[in-house]
C-alpha cells in the first residue's frame, strides 16, 4: 500500500512546482514531463525498504522507472518497450537462478471449494483444506505460486484446475489417494508429474488439471 505521507508529499511538490512556474522561476511543465518516472523509482525504494519477503517487485518497479526515465532523456535507442522485452528475459533468468523459495512471503490457509489465484511479480504460499474441494484458477506471472491441498477434500463430483504460468513458476502438492488427470501445452516451459498415485478406481472422483505454461515450470507432488 502506497504511503499516504509520500502521496502528501508529492502533492505539496506539484504545488510548490506550480507556484514556481507562476513566478516565472521555471517551466515546470516541461520538468515534470521529462523526470515524473521518478516518482516510480521511489516507489520501488519504498517497497524494498518495507519489504519483509521478497524484494523482487522493488527492484521491477525500480528498473521500469529508469527504462521510463531514460525514455524520457532520449537515452534508449529503440524506446522504453524496446528495452523492457530484454528486462523481461533477464528477470526471469534472475529467477531461475535464485529459486523459487525467495517469492514465498505469503503464507494463506483457504477453506474455499473453488478459489482463484493472481500472482504477478510476487509469490505465494497457500493451504487449501476445502471438505467440498471443487477445482481452481491459478494465474502467475513473474512469481511463483505453492498450493499445497493434501489437507483437502475432493468433491464426489471431482474437481477441476485451470492454471496459466508465464515468466513463472506454479507447485502443487497433492494427496496420493486422488486420481489425476492432465491435459495442456508447454511453450518454452516444462510440465512435470512426480505424483505416485495410489487410487486406481477409476469411479472415483478425479482431479483435471488443464494447463498452459510458457517461459516457466508446473510441478505436481505429493
């Protein structure tokens, strides 16, 4: 959550630019245009310096500051999409050399039959112990997201799970006695099933995981 001092003090500086401006001290217009993505490289600081996790989505918000601010100087060649594409490849390259386990600063238990998951620049840990376990949605980008539902339940009706990963990882921990059934496509990504499964009824509820992955990793575990 921003700060509701720096969003004061910004305020009081736009003003303060603004008298000036009226004084004929400066063109404050032209100033502000060229350097306000400053005001985002000080949101990243803050967010690193506020962080108790992962300081992952500080040093994002810095750089993309600065691609904006070298944009705005006429320092990058080919624009700011022009180098956000190759910030793109190297976060992601940071992340696989760091690990996972440094996204993992959210910790939640979750009693929902059907809950959904949005994880971007971020990471996440999560508990399901749902008694009517129906299925889920799980979006990560540039993050990682762990769902551990061995505590969980299956609906008799069997449950279904839609995930999409880019730029990201997603774990899922699974009881042994569930049956699993899988379906999607990996672009650029990996898809691995580590899961011993024990449940060979094939009347018994079953587990549907449909997935799309590209840049990133899926794991399923028990």
């Amino acid at each position: 959550m921003i700060n509701r001092y720096f969003i004061a003090v910004i305020i009081i500086l736009i003003g303060i630019g603004l008298l000036l401006e009226q004084m004929t001290f400066w063109n404050f217009g032209y100033v502000f245009s060229t350097w306000w993505p400053l005001i985002i490289v000080i949101l990243g600081v803050m967010n690193l310096s506020q962080s108790k996790g992962s300081v992952f989505p500080g040093i994002i918000i810095i750089l993309v500051g600065l691609l904006l601010l070298g944009d705005q100087l006429h320092l990058i060649t080919g624009g700011f999409w022009g180098a956000f594409w190759p910030l793109i490849f190297i976060a992601f390259g940071s992340w696989l050399i760091f690990g996972r386990r440094h996204f993992f600063h959210k910790k939640f238990t979750i009693n929902q039959n059907f809950p959904k998951f949005n994880t971007v620049f971020s990471g996440s840990k999560n508990n399901i112990e749902s008694e009517n376990f129906e299925g889920a949605e799980i979006m990560t980008m540039f993050g990682g997201t762990e769902i551990n539902m061995r505590r969980a339940s299956i609906s008799p009706d069997g449950a279904v799970i839609d995930i999409s990963v880019s730029f990201g990882g997603v774990t899922l921990f699974i009881p042994e006695t569930w049956r699993i059934e899988v379906s999607g496509a990996p672009m650029f990504g990996a898809f691995e099933n580590k899961t011993r499964n024990r449940n060979l009824d094939e009347n018994a509820p079953c587990l549907r995981i449909k997935y799309f992955v590209m840049f990133g990793g899926i794991e399923l575990k028990n």
